[in-house]
C-alpha cells in the first residue's frame, strides 16, 4: 500500500484524509512546569530534556501569554512558507500540559479550540500527569474537535527509564493508555532510538510493544544533544554513540509498524542553535529524502517484514 507519495502512514497523509486538506501544527506554550522538574517526582527533567522543557518552536514565553496571540504569531511563521490561509493542530509542547488545575487547563484548552482556524487540538504531557478529572476533560472537549494526547514513553526498557531519569514506570504509562483510549481519545507516543546504553534489539522491542497495543500514532526520534540538558554534560565528560546508523534502523521499525499506526515523525528537530550532536540531523530535508531513497531501494514499506532484520 502507498500513502499518498509515501511508503508508510504519513501524518500528513492522515491529515489530507480526515479534514481535506493540509494542516500545519502550532506549538504553543500553557505556561506549565514539569513534576519532574520541580521536585514532586524529581529535579532537571529527563537527561535529554533541554531547558526549554522541548517546547524550543513555541512562543509562549516570549511575550504572547494569551492563547489566541500564540496562535497569530505561529500563523504568521507558518504564512511565510506557504501561500494562501491554513487550517491548524493546537500543539501544547513545552514542558508537561496537563501538570495544572482542571480548571485552569479548560480555559486554556477550550480558549485554543475555539479558535476558527484550529481544527484539533494535541497535548504533549507525562502519563502520570493524566487524573480522572483531566482524561474526563479531554472527553468533553473531544467531542467539540479531534483531541490527540502525547506521551513521552522513550523506550519500555526500566534500566534505560532509570538512566535517563523519566520517573515513572511502564505500567504507569499502560494505566494511562487504557484510560484515555476508553475515553475515546486519540494517543500518540514518543521513542527515542539510540539512548544510551540501549542496544538496537531493544529499541526495536519498544516499537513492537506499541505496535502491538497498537497504538493510534508514534513519534521516532534519533537521540539529540542539546546544550542545556543533563545529557549533554553526560555526553561531554564521556561521548557515545548516536546511532550513525539511524536510516537502516528506521526502514526496521517502519517495517514492523502495523499499517494502522499513524508515523508523525522519523527524525525529529532539534533546534540548530542548542544541538550539540548529531550535526548531521540538522538537515531535516536532506535526512528524510534520504530515507525516502532507501525506502525505495529496498522495496521497504510500513508492515512490510522483509526489512533488514540483522
């Protein structure tokens, strides 16, 4: 199966499917912190986490604390690349998005969907940041528009958990899972590929874990060090590597994915001003083309098994 001019489940191809057209993702910040940051469960965040808490493309904290604002400022960047008006995802990126009252996250959250252009809204966060009374409100505003929530898992694998001080465990993030989808809600995970001291069998355990649950869209991200974070410390005191090997490991994972799991990213940005390595991962465009290449060279497309195995 091809989608669109792809050889996976695009999210792109996703979007042109559900609302008829492109759709463009702005991040926005909810002016939230992190438990894991401010002590509950611990101090600084996971180790890759820069200081930005992730949220390095939102504009929340630079003057724009309003919704609304965020949202004009983020059309305008989006208008410079492209030509006529667009439709909109509300991404809350920085930092942990359901970490705040209920009723502070309603307003904040029915304040972005109510906007004219927004046509769903997504909220990055941590599964144990998800109480009933959040999941009930992410319900309720489901059924005004689409709501997608992401989470952090990283990798299944508690001794790399550890590592990377994420403070939870896996079954916190299964508890979490059941919730929200029985709320009806779209989930959407993120994996990390090449953490340190996890080898290529065990990353490509977590993507079968998730492709078995399955869940509804996945985020694979090659491991970026960024200034700021713990790991970059880590990284300078005692370099290691940061899967040079990235494209052949992706045709695995894309092959092993069910068909029904939406791919929201293959790469990942970090932003060119905090990333410390891989410097080759900068070149966002060059990367995916490249991988579309291999794709292509060897026959690989999602749910296909005869992608390298070894």
């Amino acid at each position: 199966m091809v989608w669109g001019d792809k050889l996976y489940h695009s999210l792109d191809y996703e979007l042109k499917r559900q609302f008829g057209q492109k759709i463009y993702k702005v991040s926005l910040d909810g002016g939230m912190s992190c438990p894991n940051r401010d002590g509950t469960v611990g101090t600084g965040g996971c180790t890759f986490c820069s200081q930005g808490g992730s949220g390095e493309f939102a504009v929340g904290r630079t003057g724009y604390p309003d919704v609304w604002e965020q949202i004009e400022q983020a059309k305008t960047r989006v208008h410079r690349k492209i030509s006529g008006e667009g439709k909109y995802i509300a991404y809350f990126q920085s930092y942990t998005n359901t970490y705040a009252p209920v009723d502070y996250l309603r307003t904040l959250f029915e304040r972005a969907i109510t906007h004219p252009d927004i046509v769903a809204l997504s909220v990055g966060t941590r599964p144990d940041c998800l109480g009933d009374e959040v999941v009930a409100l992410l319900k309720e505003l489901n059924r005004q528009k689409p709501v997608w929530v992401e989470l952090g898992l990283q990798t299944i694998h508690e001794k790399t958990a550890e590592r990377i001080h994420r403070g939870y465990r896996l079954e916190v993030f299964e508890d979490a899972y059941r919730r929200l989808k029985e709320a009806g809600l779209t989930v959407v995970v993120h994996v990390i590929l090449g953490l340190p001291g996890e080898t290529k069998e065990e990353m490509l355990e977590t993507v079968d874990y998730l492709g078995k649950i399955p869940v509804d869209g996945i985020k694979l991200q090659l491991l970026h060090i960024l200034k700021g974070s713990q790991m970059a410390t880590e990284y300078e005191k005692n370099p290691f590597s940061l899967m040079e090997q990235y494209l052949d490991l992706i045709l695995t994972c894309v092959a092993r994915l069910p068909q029904s799991v939406v791919i929201h990213r293959l790469s990942g940005d970090g932003a060119k001003a905090l990333l410390i390595g891989p410097a080759w991962s900068a070149n966002k465009k060059l990367v995916l083309n490249r991988m579309m290449q291999k794709f292509r060279e060897n026959g690989i497309f999602q749910g296909c098994q005869r992608a390298p195995q070894g």
